[in-house]
C-alpha cells in the first residue's frame, strides 16, 4: 500500500486542497482497515531558523493528524511529529523553490496493521 505525502505552502501549516483529497484516501484505507495505525512525519524546508522551522513543522503535524480526526478516525490510531528541517527529501544548500517545495511535506508511515499483499 502507498500513502502518498501531502505538501505545504511556504510558511503555512494548514491542510491544502490537494493535500485534503490525499489525506481522504488515507481515511478510506484506514477505514477498510481498522487495526491501522498511522504516524505522521512534518517536515520543513531549510529556510529559517532551525527553532522556528521545529516549531512548523509541529503545527503541520497537528494539522494532519486534526484533519484526520475530523473523519472520524479515532485518536488512537494516528500520531504526528514534527522533525522540522532535519530530514530532507531534495537535500540541497542552494536549493530551488522546487527543491524547497518537495521538503514542506507530511509522511505517512503505517506503525500497525498493514494491509496483506
């Protein structure tokens, strides 16, 4: 099973509309499977200070994982954590606006009860 990440506008921890029609797949997977457990990963870019970006990154954690619960999922079954900008996914110094936009992002990752190919 792939739960593809969602992404963020610069500076911003809301909950896009795309990010909103990926963050509804992972509803209906969880939905199907109810032993799921799911934790989220928010991530930064690399600009900032590396306090502020910790502190970002937490409040798009929180705003997934609220999303999430505003379906109907119970709070047991899913976590976030902010890693601010620590885990890159387009490591780079002099980095691109595309670069910079491939890093502000949540990640999924199944902790319990993934589906059996």
């Amino acid at each position: 099973m792939t739960l593809n990440e969602i992404y963020f506008e610069y500076d911003r921890s809301n909950v896009t509309r795309e990010g909103a029609f990926e963050l509804d797949k992972l509803v209906q997977a969880m939905g199907k499977y109810p032993e799921m457990v799911i934790m989220v990963k928010s991530h930064t870019d690399s600009r900032g200070t590396d306090a502020y970006n910790m502190s970002l990154s937490e409040r798009r954690a929180k705003s997934t994982v609220q999303y999430i619960l505003s379906k109907g999922i119970k709070a047991d079954r899913i976590s976030g954590k902010g890693y601010g900008e620590s885990e890159p996914k387009a490591p780079c110094t002099e980095c691109t606006e595309g670069q910079h936009a491939q890093n502000r992002r949540s990640e999924f990752i199944i902790v319990k009860g993934a589906p059996q190919p």
